[in-house]
C-alpha cells in the first residue's frame, strides 16, 4: 500500500489528457493509435511518478512537520530513501523508454514535462504566478503529446483552451487551499 500511495495512481487522471488528440482527430477505432496513445499515458504517469516521488523525497523533513503530509510513505519512514531513489530510476528511466519508442517530438515533450516539474518541486512551486501557469503549462503540454504519440496535429485553440480551462481549476483549487488555512 505504500507504494501506491507513493506513485500518487490517482493523480495519473490527468494523463488522461492524452488522448483529446485521438478523440479529436477520429481515430480512437484505430488499434495502433489507440496503442500508441496508451503508451504515452504510461510513460507520462510513470514520469508524472516520478516527480511525486522526488517531490516528497526534497520535501522530506518539511513534510514531516505537516499534520497529513507526515503519513506520506517517505516522510512516515514506510519507505526508505534508497528504496524511493531506486523506484525514481527505474520508473524515470521506463518513462523515457516508453517514450523514445513514440518517436523524438514526443520523448523531447516528456523530457521538457519532467523538467518543468522537476523545477516546480524543488523551486517554483512556491513562486505564487509562475507555479499557476506552469501547472497549466504541464496539462498543455499532456495534450501536446498526445497528438504527438499518435502523429496528428493539434490546433492552437485546444492547446489555448486547454490551458485556460486549467488555469480556472487549478486557481479554483488554490483558492480553495487558501480558504481552509
């Protein structure tokens, strides 16, 4: 059970965003795109994994001083910090992987998806602006890969729409955060 809750599955939801482009390009009969589309969703929720877990990793100490954070696998010492360095190898690495097989536009999309919330854990998560639009920026960019998976194109009003229907959510959920302090 640990594990699970480490791997963060449930916040995989968003991968989902993956297959808008399949949906939207009429292909979602077609078995080899439909395979390609789930390959891109397993490699972004390895990937998206990943981050969790190198987010609790740098978050480890503060996370301990959290009234629900404390019970996360990491921070409760369920799981060690080898075991969580080990796990971010192999499901990094599978990530990348999955994704070098979905061609070089797609891997570079999950490369710069890792990146980008590689710095919003270790930094710009607490930059109140930036962490807004790069969390939107991250949903975009799922859609992006998405259509590059499965090589069809994407039109600049869904990445548009995509983005600011995001940006409403997560400003909502911050909000709501803000709210219950």
């Amino acid at each position: 059970m640990a594990w699970l809750k480490l791997l963060r599955p449930t916040h995989w939801i968003k991968n989902f965003l993956i297959f808008i482009p399949l949906i939207f390009s009429l292909n979602v009969f077609q078995v080899h795109y439909l395979w390609d589309a789930a390959l891109a969703f397993i490699s972004f929720s390895f990937i998206a994994s990943t981050v969790y877990i190198i987010n609790d990793y740098v978050d480890i100490e503060r996370d301990r001083q959290h009234p629900t954070k404390k019970s996360r696998p990491l921070a409760s010492g369920e799981i060690s910090k080898m075991t969580a360095i080990a796990l971010m190898i192999v499901l990094g690495g599978a990530g990348l992987a999955i994704g070098w097989t979905l061609g070089t536009l797609f891997l570079l999309v999950v490369t710069a998806y890792f990146i980008l919330n590689l710095a919003y854990s270790v930094r710009l998560k607490h930059v109140v602006i930036i962490d807004l639009l790069l969390v939107a920026a991250c949903y975009v960019l799922r859609v992006y890969a998405g259509a590059k998976a499965i090589d069809v194109p994407t039109t600049s009003w869904l990445l548009f729409i995509t983005f600011f229907l995001a940006l409403f959510i997560i400003s909502g959920k911050r909000y709501s955060e803000f709210m219950n302090l």
